[in-house]
C-alpha cells in the first residue's frame, strides 16, 4: 500500500512538471513582448510579424511536444526574430533622425545663403548710395566753388577756404550799411555756402585800411563784419556756424601808403573753416 502512494506520487509530479515551458519560450514570450510594445510595431511590422509567427511555432511545438529540444529552438529562433525587429526598428527611427538632422542642415546652409546674399546686396546699396552722396556732395561743392570765384577772390589756407570781398563793393566809404548791390552779391555768397559747405564752421573778418584812428577803424571794421553775417543769416545760413571779428588795420596785405595798397586793405573776409574728420 506505501509502494503504491508513492508511485502515485511521482506520476503526479512528472505530469505537472510537463506543463511548465521551457526558459527559451520564457525567453521568447518575453523578447516578443518587449518588442511589440516598443516601436517595431510602427517601423519594422514585417520583421515584427516573423518574430510572432517563430513564437507561435515554439508555441504550437511545446503544446504538442512540450519541452522537447524542438521546442527549445523554436523558442531560440523566435528571440532572434524578436530582438531582429527590435533592431531594425531603432535603426529606421536612427535613419529618420539622420534623415532630418541633415534636412535641418540643408535648410540652415540655405538660410544662412539667403542672408549672405541680402546682406552683400544690401551692403551693395548702401556703397552705392555712399558713392552717389559722395559724388552728389563733390559736385556741389565743385560748382559752389565755381559760383563763388565768379563773384569774390577764393583761396585756400591753412585755416580754411577764405573768399575775399572789397570793401567799396559792399559799403560806402566809412559806412557799414550794405550797398544794395552787396546784398546781391552776399546772397550768392550765401547760396555757394549752403550747397558747399552746409556745416562747416564761418568767420567773418572786417579789415580796414590804416588811415585814420585805429580804433574807429576796429569798430567800423566789427560793424561790417556783422552786416555781413546778418545778411548771410537772412538768406539761410544758419546763425550759430557765424563768428564776427573786428580786425581793423592790423593785418594788412598791401601797402597803406598807395591807393590801390589801401583799396585792397579794405576788404571782408569769409573763412569757411575745414571739416573735422
């Protein structure tokens, strides 16, 4: 009767041990799950779809055969299935990332031509735009030049462009009124400066002869100076270029003691001074 019960003991054991799989189905149930949930499913279903179909044979051989050394190579084949389309599935989405990090690229490349190209064309104007300023300014100045040597003597100096003007063109004697012929004159002088030279800084120097009390004449010379200036103020040129001084007979440039000497010494001087770079 005990050699009977334990008999029946180990058939029992034997029969419930059959129904265990194998580690590889184990492995293979796992490897297949791992790889249907991730992104094979979406980049590599026909790599996927034979991993299921190898799973299913070792499936289908240990339902008939249990854990029989078939069964065992099924469940092998069918974890390389598995970790195969897993594989291919990383390397479709690596490829993808590939694919448009170097179209993000092209694109930057094509973007960064573009601007290269708008900024040599914009720079392109603007040099362009310089060189008509410059040109338009250069000959301006040019025929400013040309005006005023028409009308008064211009030369250049280390404190400037001077144009001279003769006293008896622009005043009676010992007056400091403008004649009406000088206020013309200045009016041309006026157009010539603000074409030429619309910032440049301007003195305005009286001179006189040596006849008479010097200090009559440094007044009358200052007067003239600023007749002078307020009619150049009054046809446009603007007020804070203009300085006035009274020089009066301390700087003569010929002899006193001709006419034609003091003729010339009785002048106004206009200095345009020269532009600050």
């Amino acid at each position: 009767m005990r050699t009977i019960h334990i008999a029946s003991f180990v058939v029992v054991m034997v029969g419930c041990g059959s129904t265990l799989p194998p580690r590889e189905l184990v492995d293979a149930r796992k490897a297949y799950q791992t790889a249907a949930s991730g992104p094979a499913a979406q980049q590599s279903p026909s790599a996927l779809d034979d991993a299921k179909k190898a799973l299913d044979n070792a499936e289908r051989s240990f339902n008939e055969d249990g854990d029989a050394p078939q069964t065992k190579d099924y469940a092998y084949v069918a974890v390389r299935k598995s970790e195969l389309a897993e594989a291919t599935a990383r390397l479709a989405l690596a490829q993808k990332d590939r694919t448009a990090a170097e179209r993000e690229a092209q694109n930057l490349q094509v973007d960064q031509l573009r601007k290269a190209q708008t900024d040599l064309a914009s720079t392109r104007d603007q040099l362009a735009r310089e060189k008509a300023a410059r040109e338009d300014a250069e000959r301006k100045a040019a025929q400013a030049m040309a005006d005023l040597q028409r009308i008064a003597a211009v030369k250049q100096e280390s404190r400037g462009m001077v144009i001279t003007l003769s006293g008896s063109v622009l005043f009676a004697s010992n007056e400091s009124t403008l004649l009406p012929s000088a206020t013309l004159k200045l009016n041309d002088v006026g157009d010539a400066l603000i074409k030429g030279n619309p910032d440049a800084n301007i003195t305005i120097e009286g001179h006189t002869d040596s006849q008479g009390q010097r200090q009559y004449n440094m007044d009358l010379s200052l007067k003239r100076a600023d007749a002078v200036k307020v009619q150049l103020v009054a046809h446009g040129v603007a007020a804070d270029r203009i300085k006035t001084v009274g020089i009066g007979p301390d700087r003569p440039v010929a002899d006193n003691k001709t006419a034609e000497g003091r003729a010339n010494n009785r002048r106004v001087e206009i200095i345009v001074e020269p532009s600050k770079k």
